[in-house]
C-alpha cells in the first residue's frame, strides 16, 4: 500500500453485490471517503444505499471488489474483522440499544470488553460522551425509558466510546417522531464540526445540504451522480436525480 | 409507568369465584360419594407412618457375638464370637434380644426413639436429588445443544440437530432403559448415575430447542449492533444476546424442570427407589394404593408447586430491573 493516498480513510473499488435470489444490490461502485469528510448518501428506497454503508464494516458480504478502510482490506479473508469494526463506528436506523442494559453500560460495554480499558477510564469516557449527546441525567435509565431521540443519541455515543475514526449512520433519523429528530441532527451535526469522518444515509436534504462536503446519489444499485451540496442541490446534473428530487419537494 | 384504568377484568363480580368453588366442591363430592360406593375400605391413619416413622433409630450389632445386659437394662453390652471386640450401647426405649442372646451381624439389637424418615420421603428426598443433578448437567448441556443449533458452521448445527431430533424421537422410558442396560454396562455407571445421565441427555434436548427459540427471539439487530463495537461472536452472546434470551426463556424452562421431576419417576424402573418406586413399596406393604397414591400426587405436587412459587418469584424481580 505504497501508493496509497494517506487522506484517504475509506476506497471502494469495483464493488458488486447480489442476493442469494439474483437481485443485484450494488453495481460495481467506486467511492472514497477522505479524513475528515461528511459524505451523505441519498436515494429512493431500495436503492442500495444502506446495504452500501453496511458494507463498509462488513455487515454484509460483498460478490466482486475490494474495500478498504484505513489500509486493511475488510472483506479479505485474513481481515481481522473485530479489530477493524473498532475503528469504525455505526449507528442504526432502528437504535439497536441493548435493553437490558442502563444508557451508561451500554456506552461503556464495547470498551470494556473489547479494548480492554480499565472501568474508571471508561466510565469517566463514556459520562463524558453522554453529556455531549445532551444525556448526563439519563445514565442509569434503561433504553425502555427513553424516547426514540434520547435512544439515538445513545446509540451515538456508544459508537463514539470506540474513539473511531470513521462514523456510518444508517438512516439515523427515519424511525423517529418528527419532534424528536432535531435533537439527533444537532448532535450529528457538532460531531462533524468537530472534523470527524461520517458517512450518512439520509433523508433529511436539509441536513445534507447544511452539513455535508459530499453528496451521493443512488438508484438501482448504482452511484449516479455525486457533487458538493450546493451544486447538488441547486442545479443537479442529472435527470434521474432532479426527479427524485422533485418527487421530495412535492410531498 | 402511570396505571391505566381498571380494566375489566379486575371487576369481574364475585359470583365467578363462587362458581369455581361450586365446581371444586361437586367435583370433590362426587370423588367421595364414588369412593363410597365401591367396596374398599380407606385406612388414612396408615400412611403418616410412612412418610415419618415414629419407630426410631434401629441398633444393629456390628458383628456375630452374644449380648449382655446390665441389671438396670439401660446398658447393652456386645462380645464378639470369634475375636476379643466389645461394644456397648445405652440410650435406648425398647430391647428386642435376651440376655445372653448369640445374635450376628446387622440383627436389630434395639430401639431408639425419635423419628425418621419414612419410606415416602426417602423416595421425595431421591427424587429430588436426581432431578437436581440432572438439572445441573442438563442445563449446559442444552445451553451448548442451543448454541450449536444457531451456529453457522454446519458440524456443530447439524451435530446439534441430530441429538435434538435423537432424543426428541424416542420415548424417555426406552432412553432410560439403553442409559441403564447398554451404556451403564459398557461403562459401569450404577444405577444412579446411568439415571442421572439418562434425564439430563433427554432434558438437555428440550433444553436446547428452548434455548435456540430465545436466541432467535432476540432481535437481529441486537447481533449486528454488538459485531459493529468490534465483539466477537462469543462476547456478542455472552454480553449481549444471552442475557436477554434466557430472561425469555424463563417461563418454558420452568416447565421443562417440572417435567423433569414428573420424568424422574421412571427411573423407578432401575432399581432405584424414588418417590414412584417408593409408593408402589408402600402399596404392598400396606395393601392401600388409593391412599398412597394420592399422598405421592401430592408430594409430587409440593415439588413441582414450590418451583413454580420460586420462579415466579424470580420472574417478577426480573422483571423489575
């Protein structure tokens, strides 16, 4: 990996999937992701984009291509894939909080167990991660007694707890009440502020637009057209992507 | 939580109560009058015997010699026969041989007072005991069994569902019977053991189906939420997975350790004397298997009954958390 371009975090090269039952998920896309960058994703249900970012840590196996994130191949078999996960972080459209664990063991269980730190260091972390998602006095609640918004920002601060250096937000906002998906916006937004390297599947457009260095639009299992939000947004390009897009403003 | 209102269940007129004791009641009088009719003639007063003796602590001479008995007769002194062994024992009520009695080993010398157990209750405390052990092996081994059958490498799936499908196929009277004849010979195990293994091979089965219908309940993204922090697949189980698998898992494994001790009645059949063998001992010594019968359906009951109240109690702290 001599050659390789050391801003970049994630390279996607020539990467197809297909289902077991001949469905083609994902075309032969070709993306990279540099440190530091938001790069949104966007697209019809369907598109593909989720099962792209799923991908990226190997939660879903790919048919052809190479992926690699900070140098390592991760779909190779000598991947070592637990290591690699540390490094990058993820948050799921549905929380996945564990429910029988507080908000404070749920941050703090993945560190203890797996990078092995010692329980004040981690405990003192993961208080400190919670008060920046805005969830000091919620430590001992369990998941039950949150709302969605409050389950979220958990779920990001227990990927935060891992000090990874690249965050995937599958959908992050799309299971919850209206009301509640602003809280879970602003703390992704600080986050990217503060420079950290996010990939997100979205449908919020306003968050893309505000937040995002990068665009990405998918349909069918292909990445059509990718630009910087304002150029994305404002004049697109592409048809397939001002019809999606008008379809959005529509409704 | 806020309490919703009464639902109407709460409020179901007292009448319905009244209608179950009605039912309980008809049901039980017609038992009686039926018992009456037939020509059998019911002797309660002999069953409390059995389940705690009265008829104290037996003195048996430890070797072949002649007895001895001091003037005041609270003293009993033994010489043995054919060595220079003396042995001398007081503290008894009831002095069953004469003086200068030769009596040989293991004859009953005399009685102490006091109680214990009948044979009733040696059988529970057997029953007992070989369900409680057979627990111990049955749960990890279902745990592993359960484990196997979520795997995705196909020895230990396949492996797992065969035993699975082994145990659940046969009848446990036949297991038992192969546990006790062909197995207890090839590698010696007494009677207990060859039980003992039996129950908890079969248990374990149950066990594990149990176990993989929790794992599977959980949802799936609890597995793929716990891989995405970087555990491995043992850690997203033990931490993650697990824990809230067998906290769903608790009310059918309760019913499988019930079974298990309604199950253990049929090592009765390898010379082991458990509750059921020790009630049939009874029937024929006391010539009254009605009475003995039910006393053993109620001691069954005491068992199962008392784990259920202990689960339950469990289930509700669990709960809580």
């Amino acid at each position: 990996m001599t050659d390789r371009n050391p801003k970049l975090l994630i390279e996607a090269s020539g990467v197809s999937k297909q289902f077991a039952n001949g469905t083609q998920a994902l075309k032969n896309i070709s993306l990279t992701v540099e440190r530091g960058e938001v790069l949104c994703i966007i697209g019809p249900s369907g598109s593909g984009k989720s099962t792209l970012l799923r991908t990226l840590n190997a939660l879903e196996e790919i048919s052809e291509g190479d992926i690699q994130v900070n140098g390592h191949s991760v779909h190779s078999s000598k991947a070592d894939l637990n290591r690699l996960r540390t490094q990058v972080g993820m948050v799921f459209q549905q929380f996945n909080l564990f429910p029988h664990m507080t908000a404070l063991e749920n941050v703090m269980l993945a560190p203890l167990k797996v990078l092995k730190q010692s329980e004040s260091e981690v405990r003192a972390r993961a208080e400190q991660l919670l008060a920046k998602v805005g969830l000091a006095d919620k430590a001992q609640s369990h998941p039950a007694q949150l709302s969605g918004g409050q389950q979220q920002r958990v779920a990001i601060a227990r990927a935060l707890a891992m000090q990874p250096s690249i965050m995937l937000f599958d959908e992050p906002t799309s299971a919850l009440d209206p009301e509640m998906v602003g809280e879970v916006l602003e703390v992704m937004k600080a986050l990217a502020q503060e420079g950290m390297t996010m990939c997100v599947v979205t449908h919020e457009m306003g968050f893309a637009r505000a937040v995002a260095h990068r665009v990405l639009f998918m349909d069918h299992g292909e990445i059509v057209y990718q630009d910087a939000p304002v150029a994305f947004f404002d004049a697109p390009r592409n048809e397939r992507l001002r019809n999606f897009l008008g379809q959005i403003l529509k409704s | 939580m806020s309490s919703p209102a009464k639902k109407p269940a709460d409020r179901v007129p007292w009448i319905w109560h009244g209608v179950y004791a009605l039912v309980i009641l008809a049901i039980g009088a017609s038992l009686y009058f039926a018992s009456k009719r037939i020509d059998y003639s019911w002797h309660w007063e002999r069953l409390p015997e059995y389940v705690i003796s009265t008829e104290g602590e037996e003195i048996r001479a430890s070797f072949d010699g002649f007895v001895e008995i001091s003037e005041d007769g609270k003293t009993l002194t033994m010489t043995e026969m054919k060595g220079a062994g003396i042995e001398t024992f007081s503290g008894f009520s009831q002095v069953l041989v004469g003086q200068g009695d030769l009596v040989f080993q293991n004859d009953v010398l005399a009685r102490k007072p006091g109680m214990r157990p009948g044979p009733l209750l040696i059988g529970l405390w057997l029953t007992l005991k070989i369900s409680a052990i057979s627990l111990v092996f049955a749960l990890p081994l279902g745990l592993i069994v359960g484990l196997g059958r979520v795997a995705r490498n196909p020895a230990a799936r396949n492996l797992a569902a065969t035993y699975v499908e082994i145990i659940r196929g046969t009848p446990l009277l036949v297991q038992i019977f192969i546990f006790y004849f062909f197995i207890g010979t090839v590698l010696q195990l007494s009677a207990f053991t060859a039980g003992v293994a039996a129950l908890s091979v079969f248990t374990g089965a149950y066990v594990a189906e149990i176990v993989r219908a929790g794992i599977e309940g959980v949802a799936r993204g609890q597995m793929e939420a716990a891989r995405s922090l970087g555990m491995s697949y043992p850690q997203s189980m033990r931490y993650v997975i697990l824990p809230q698998a067998l906290r769903k898992t608790l009310p059918p494994l309760t019913g499988q350790f019930i079974n298990l001790i309604k199950d253990s009645s049929l090592v009765s059949v390898m010379a082991l004397t458990d509750l059921t063998k020790a009630g049939r001992e009874v029937v024929s010594s006391t010539f009254s298997p009605f009475e003995v019968w039910f006393s053993v359906a109620i001691l069954y009951l005491l068992l199962t009954g008392s784990l259920s109240l202990v689960v339950r109690r469990l289930e509700k702290r669990l709960a809580h958390d």
